[in-house]
C-alpha cells in the first residue's frame, strides 16, 4: 500500500494478533488510520498516529469513526467464548454493517476463517466448498460471512472476506504450535497414520500483506489463504531450527483414535480429538484465487515461514 494513494481506513480488531501489524503497516503507508476498541486508548509506537475511538460495535456506534472512511477492516470476533459469539460475530457485525452503509463507506474487508467449511471432506478445498461448519465459533463466522455478502450485494459496498487458515507468528496465542515444537526438541513427536498429511499454516505477515492487498479491483467475494505443506517438511524443519534429530517414529491412526474417543472427557489427554484430525488431516485449502486475481505470493511460506516462531519459542 505505500505505492498507493493514502486513504481513511477504519479497523476493529486492530488491537488483536493480525489488528495490531495490520495497523503499523497501514500506517506506514501513509494512510489515516482508525481504530474501535473497547479498550481505553494504548499509547505505544504501534498505535502511533492512529486515530483512537473507545466504542462497542454491539452498541451504537459513534458516527466519527466510518464518516469519510474509504475501507473498513473487520478483525474483531469472539474466538472463546460461545455464549457472546451470537452477540458479537452476528449481531455486532449487522450493527456495524448499518453503520457503515449509513456512512457511505466504500468497501469492507471481513478477515474469517476456513474453519467455516468444518472438517474438510475432499482433498481441495476451495472458496466454492459448501460451508459446514461444525461447532458455534465456526457456525457465527459463517453467518456473519453471510451477512457481508447480502448487505454488500444490496448496496454499492465492494467487499472481500478473507479466509486464513492457523495463524503463526511471533506473539501469537496459539499454544499448540508451542506445544508442537517443544514435543519436537525433546524428542517426543510422533507421526500418526500414513505419509502425506498436510499442516495448514499461513504466517501473520502474510495475513496482513493479503488483507492490505483486498482493497483493489476486482475486490467482491471470498479468499482464502493459507501456505500448506506435509507434516514431514514442516517437522524436519522445526527439528533443524532447534538442533535435533527429525523424528522417526510413526504409529497407525484408529487404535491411537479409538483410545483417544473412549478416554476423552474423562480425563486429561496430551493429544485430543481435534488435534489427531489435524495431525492427520490430507487435505489442502487452495490459496490459488488470491493468487491469480491480486498477484498475491507468500512472503514467509511453509516450512520456512516458521523460522521467526520457533527462534522465539525457544
């Protein structure tokens, strides 16, 4: 974006894992940045020139923050806590769509998930898979999706919903990757089922660089991104980066599954349900609209994307 004209660019979310680079980077474009949170005002660097409006998009939102705003990220989402999902990924979106409509903003930029299209059910899964999506967090997000899509269509609002698959980065919260690369370095890890299962993973850089990248022609529909290679590379690298031997061991799937279906819930398990299906999982989500519609490419792809991750866990 710092090749292209600056513009009034309003974020939720923009104090979350992908909010916070996506507004320095915004920023360093030159471009008038405007963040809700409901957070009192953050002070630090990354937040510097940033125009801060405190607000709760469940609620009425103050008119300040869209007038005159050319795009608006919207980041912000319950991740956790199932009993606000309803409230704050439907309805505070449908508060926020009104809003923006009322203010004329002229295009949306929604950051989702794969994770609406549920378990994957074929081996590519592309924006055009019918969405079945398996638990409330999923279930919300593909509503919301939804009610972007049909607002968008009834108005003159361009819009883009981008769909990331896990997001790895420095700072991030999830633990399970650190979970991973310290079962690697102590020689712990174990591979499961046959050769070939795919790790889906898309570095925040290059979350970021395709949310900045959204707002150009032809700018309507769904994208999703992610940088996905075998389990076998992305192990081998992450025991290269911590200075052991890659993992040799490898054990069937159903008697590990079968154990894990009977114990789970009654007690504490190092390894669950969702991660086996992860851990075992063969199919891809293809990044290839993106790519061929915004000349998108990977700045940081799987394996060697994990480098600044594992150097930090460490």
């Amino acid at each position: 974006m710092p090749n292209s004209p600056s513009l009034k660019v309003a974020i939720t979310g923009g104090t979350g894992f992908v909010g916070r680079p996506l507004v320095r980077t915004l920023l360093e474009g030159g471009n008038e940045v405007r963040v809700l949170s409901r957070r009192p005002v953050d002070t630090t660097s990354t937040f510097q020139g940033a125009r801060w409006y405190q607000g709760d998009f469940r609620h009425p939102i103050d008119p300040a923050f869209l007038n005159g705003v050319d795009t608006l990220y919207h980041l912000a989402a319950e991740l956790t806590n199932s009993a606000q999902m309803q409230a704050v990924n439907i309805q505070g979106t449908a508060n926020l769509l009104t809003a923006a409509k009322r203010a004329g903003v002229r295009s949306w930029i929604q950051l989702s998930s794969v994770g609406v299209y549920g378990p994957p059910r074929s081996l590519i899964v592309k924006e055009g898979t019918t969405p079945k999506p398996a638990n409330e967090y999923e279930r919300t997000k593909l509503a919301s999706d939804r009610l972007v899509d049909e607002a968008c269509r009834r108005s003159k609002m361009e819009h883009v919903i981008l769909r990331p698959s896990n997001i790895i980065g420095v700072g991030m919260k999830n633990g399970s990757f650190f979970a991973l690369v310290k079962a690697v370095s102590r020689g712990r890890y174990f591979f499961i089922g046959p050769r070939g299962a795919i790790a889906t993973y898309v570095h925040v850089e290059d979350v970021v660089r395709a949310l900045v990248e959204c707002p150009k022609p032809p700018m309507r529909g769904v994208y999703n991104l992610s940088s996905d290679c075998t389990w076998e590379v992305l192990i081998e690298r992450i025991a290269s980066l911590v200075g052991v031997r890659s993992p040799r061991l490898r054990i069937p799937a159903l008697p590990l599954r079968l154990v894990i279906r009977a114990l789970e819930g009654h007690m504490r398990l190092p390894l669950n349900s969702s991660r086996l299906a992860s851990l075992t999982n063969r199919s891809r989500y293809s990044s290839d609209r993106i790519i061929h519609e915004l000349g998108f490419s990977f700045a940081k792809p799987m394996p060697d994307g994990i480098e600044d991750v594992v150097r930090a866990s460490l």
